[in-house]
C-alpha cells in the first residue's frame, strides 16, 4: 500500500478486532513508524508501553471506559506516553502533545498498510493505566490504540462499511488562500 492509499484507507475500527497473534516484526515497524516521527527540536517525548496477553490487556482495560472494553478483543493494545519535559513550549503552545499525535499518526498509517486495525482511544483513567503499566509520574498517557487483525478476512474487508459511511468537509470549506476570508480553490 501507498502512503497516500493508506491515508485514505485508515479508520477506526474498534469492532472488528482479531486475538489472532501479531508477529513481532510487524510490531516493531509500527512501533518504528512512530519512532521516526518529526518532532520539536527532535526532542522525541514519546514513549510506548506494548501491552500483550489476555490477562494484561484485561487488567488494563479495567481503566478504559464502557464504551472501549472493546480493546479486551485485541492482540497488542499499544499505549503512548509522553513527557513535558521534553518539550518545546512556543507562545504558550506546548509541544510534546503535538509531537506525540506525529508519532501516533505514523503508527496508525503503518498499521493500515500492514493490514492490521487500530482505534485510538482517548477515554481512559489516566492515573490507573500509569499505576497498572507502572509508568513514571513525570510521564502523560496521552493515547492507547488496540493493534490486531482484523476479524474480517482483510483489512480492506472490515474497513469498507465505515469507509463507506465516512464524511469528511471539502477543501473548499477548510482551506484558505494567501488570507482567511479568501476561500477558494487552487
């Protein structure tokens, strides 16, 4: 798959989780996509806890909330911790979250091109996944994903539906050109 191909390709699908294992090559090129994300400075504040077996994956999805117990479905659920500071704060914009989503985003178009689903998930009790996966204080949970086959015979099979149902705004309305009033096209 194409960088473009999997951009358009990738979404979200919680739902159609395999427990089928994950080879460990496989996650390392994603947990390596993230790696090699641009950040401020190249500070680099990410840090990833790789999360596997049922009893692991269960015990952790004990701080999600109802809406994601899905994840107790998963193989690898991937959980992505970053620090402030190794942080670049510019006009009272701090950095490292946006960093991290860099990360994050290479993660997930790496899954998509490997076949593998993802989900990123933002409800969770922060300080019970830091005590459960003993994460340092100084360190944010910023965002967990689940990693795993789909439970379709491809990816391409379990994302269709969604794929199909997806919205997204024109660039016509998002996009402006030289000033804000000035919409358009290019």
């Amino acid at each position: 798959m194409e960088t473009l191909n999997a951009i358009s390709n990738r979404c979200s699908l919680k739902t159609h989780l395999s427990k089928k294992a994950i080879e460990a090559e496989k996650i390392a090129q994603v947990l390596d996509a993230a790696r090699l994300a641009p950040s401020a400075r190249n500070l680099q504040p990410w840090r990833f806890v790789v999360v596997q077996g049922d009893e692991a994956i269960s015990e952790l999805a004990s701080a999600f909330t109802e809406t994601n117990q899905e994840v107790r479905n998963a193989a690898v659920v991937i959980v992505v911790c970053a620090r402030e500071e190794d942080d670049v704060t510019s006009d009272g914009k701090p950095y490292y979250l946006f960093d991290a989503g860099l990360a994050v985003e290479n993660l997930l178009l790496a899954a998509t091109d490997l076949g593998l689903v993802t989900h990123p998930i933002l409800m969770f009790r922060e300080s019970e996944v830091k005590k459960i996966l003993e994460i340092p204080d100084e360190y944010r949970v910023v965002i967990t994903t689940p990693l795993a086959y789909p439970d379709e015979p491809s990816y391409e099979a379990a994302a269709k539906a969604r794929l199909r149902e997806r919205t997204r705004k024109s660039l016509e309305e998002i996009t402006f050109y030289g000033r804000w009033a000035k919409q358009g096209s290019i």
